[in-house]
C-alpha cells in the first residue's frame, strides 16, 4: 500500500488538472459572451477577446498552507511561458496579460507581492528581478533567466508589468459555488441540478478538446447556450432527461429476460426487436424517474400522480380496443387486439400521457407503462385475456 506521502503527491497534480477545467469553466462565465477559451495550448488556459486582448493564465492548485516566495518554481516556470509567447511578437497590438492564479498565498514582502492586482510596480522592479535570479542555483530558475538573456533589458519592465498574481484563490471544491453564483438567469432551486449538467457537458468537451477530438475554441456564447438548454429543463413546463442514450451495463436479452413486463409482450406475440426496445425503454424511464426523485424535481407525488394518470388513460383505450371483443375469439385476435392496445399507447403521440408538457421523450411513457405492467399485481396489462390467465402468462409462459 502507498504510503501518506505518495498518495499526496499524487493527488495534488490530479486536483491541478482537474482545477484547470473548474476554473476555465467559471472564467468563460465571467468573461464577455464573445471571448474564445483554449485549454492546454499556449498556457493551462488561454483566452481571448476582441476588446480585452489575450489573457494566459497558469494555473496552480496548492496544498493547504503552501506559500510562494520570492524563488518559487511554480511562478518562475510560468515565467518562462509567458516570456516564450512574449517573444514571438514583443510589439503585438493585441494586449496580451499573464496571470498566476493560484491557491497558495505570496509571502508577505516577497518580491512576489508587487505582482498582486493592488501592487504599486516599484520604479526598481527590473532590479529587483535580476537581483532575486542571480542569488538562486536553481536549474529551474537558470533555464528562466537564459530566456530573459535573450530579450532586450529595456524590456523587461514591459513585460513583467503584464503579469498579475492572483493569490489565495478558492480550492477546487468551493469553484462549484462560485459558478452557480454566475447563474442568476437560473432558478436558484435548479442552480445546484443545472450546474451537474453544465459541468458534465463541460469535462466531455474539454476532454474533446485535449484529444483532438475538438478543434475550435470554446466560445462564451456557446457557454451560456448550454446553460440556458439545461435551465430549460427544470421550467414548470418540463423536466430534465439524462438517460435518452443510456444502455443497462449488462446488455440487453430479450430471449432470457424472465420479467413480468416482458412474459406479458410475448404473450401479446411481440417480437425480438420490440422486446429489446421495450426493455431498453424500461431501463431508461427507470434510470430517469429515480433520477427525478434524488433530484427532487418531481415533488409532492408527482410520479404517483402520473402513474393514476396512465393507468386512467390506459383503462379508457382499453374499453374502447376490447369493445367488440367476442368470448370465444382465438388467440391470433386476443394478440391482435393486444398489440393495437400497447401500440395505441406507447407510439402515438398523446399529451395526456406527457408527465409534463414539454417532457416529450417517448421513453418516459412507454417504460413507465412497462414499469406498471411489471409490479408484483401489475396494474396495467395488454393480452385481453390477462386476468384469467395471470398465472399462465406470468409463470407458466404464453399460450
């Protein structure tokens, strides 16, 4: 077993590169709708805007207490970043900032304290610097200071004077709140639910990004268009749907599923391909009603309501398709009148059978049928026949 020490220098780059995704997330939401993000490309985040210029920010998740002096390798390597991008165009007419965010505090009077936003930039900073990198042996630091060889002295202070250090930054577990505090178009009771999409939608683009998978930057606009899809969701009209693409980790097997719900489709002589459907639909409408309930979206018996409400509905389409239903009629017309049931209430469009107005996806009305079709005394069924032979068709198999 790794020891306390491994296990926490391990972690604390693990938490670097996920605090660069949280961050570059809160930051595009801070920033105006026409800014650009790259993560990874000149620096750990890369913006820019039309107006504002470039900003290139080195990101630096700290332990608990850790403090950046006057040598810290963490700012003089960011230096020797920035300086590199500095040095392609020196006389760039694009503004170009470089910040240091990290969680660690800059040590009091350090020459480090004249980077923080309220600094004065002392008359003798370009002094300061030479004097600081000249009392280091450091390989790190000397790899920095060769780089600076090679720009011209009168612009060291030119460049040095575009660099802020934002220390004592919040800790990537208190980023969550911070970005739910940019949402104030959302309901602040959908914020903590609209936040979970958001930042799902977000890890699966940058990691897009960072595979190549994605070559365009993030645009602030494309931001807040996703936050105003998942804000959409949690309107009294409508409800969230995650599980439109989800499959059960076991797969599917409609020949061996022993299910109430699925021996009730045979007997109905559903086929194959359905049966996988209905079964995938059963996973999905699950997957998403037990969703809703942790989520506290669908409140104050929401779900039972609707399930009295599709039970109803299913009652009167019943009457109405078994009407003319003769005592002695074969089996290929009880299959018969048994598949128009199901279809009539599982592939037509019918707005009594929504949950709510806008929840559209066809999943939810045909698994939850399946779900009430597959309680212990199912309350709704589909062969004609099913309350005589119950127990054929649930444990003795379909005639």
């Amino acid at each position: 077993m790794a020891d306390a020490a491994s296990q926490f220098s391990a972690s604390e780059p693990a938490l670097g590169y996920l605090y660069q995704i949280r961050y570059a997330l809160l930051e595009i939401l801070r920033q105006p709708e026409e800014s650009v993000c790259f993560i990874e490309k000149d620096d750990d985040v890369d913006f820019s805007d039309p107006d504002e210029g470039r900003i290139l920010a080195s990101l630096k998740h700290k332990a608990p207490g850790d403090a950046l002096t006057d040598l810290s390798p963490d700012f003089w390597k960011s230096v020797r970043i920035w300086l590199t991008d500095y040095l392609k165009t020196p006389e760039s007419p694009v503004p170009v900032r470089y910040y240091l965010v990290t969680t660690g505090q800059v040590q009091i009077g350090s020459l480090l304290a004249v980077f923080l936003p309220d600094a004065q930039s002392p008359d003798d900073l370009v002094a300061r610097i030479e004097a600081t990198l000249a009392g280091s042996t450091s390989k790190t630091i000397q790899k920095t200071r060769d780089l600076l060889a090679t720009l011209a002295k009168d612009k060291w202070a030119s460049f040095f004077r575009r660099i802020t250090i934002f220390d004592q930054r919040q800790r990537i577990n208190y980023i969550p709140q911070l970005v739910m505090a940019e949402l104030k178009a959302v309901r602040p009771k959908s914020r903590a639910s609209v936040f979970q999409r958001l930042e799902g939608w977000w890890v699966d683009a940058c990691i897009e990004l960072l595979t190549g998978k994605r070559v365009q930057a993030f645009r602030g606009g494309e931001v807040w268009e996703m936050v105003s899809f998942f804000s959409e969701q949690f309107r009294d009209e409508n409800l969230p749907i995650d599980f439109e693409d989800a499959e059960p980790e076991g797969g599917i097997h409609p020949e061996t599923d022993d299910r109430s719900f699925v021996k009730q489709l045979r007997a109905i002589g559903l086929g194959t391909g359905r049966i996988s459907r209905a079964i995938l639909d059963y996973y999905q409408a699950s997957q998403q009603r037990g969703a809703w309930l942790r989520e506290s979206a669908t409140l104050d018996g929401e779900l039972e309501r609707y399930d009295k409400r599709l039970v109803r509905e299913w009652a009167r389409v019943r009457e109405i398709t078994f009407d003319d239903l003769k005592t002695d009629a074969p089996e290929v017309v009880l299959q018969a009148l048994g598949k128009k049931l199901f279809n009539d209430l599982s592939t037509r469009e019918n707005l009594n059978l929504r949950i709510r107005r806008d929840v559209t996806a066809s999943f939810v009305v045909s698994g939850s049928y399946h779900i009430l079709a597959n309680e212990e005394k199912p309350r709704v069924y589909w062969h004609p026949r099913f309350p005589e032979r119950i127990a054929e068709i649930l444990h003795g198999g379909s005639t």
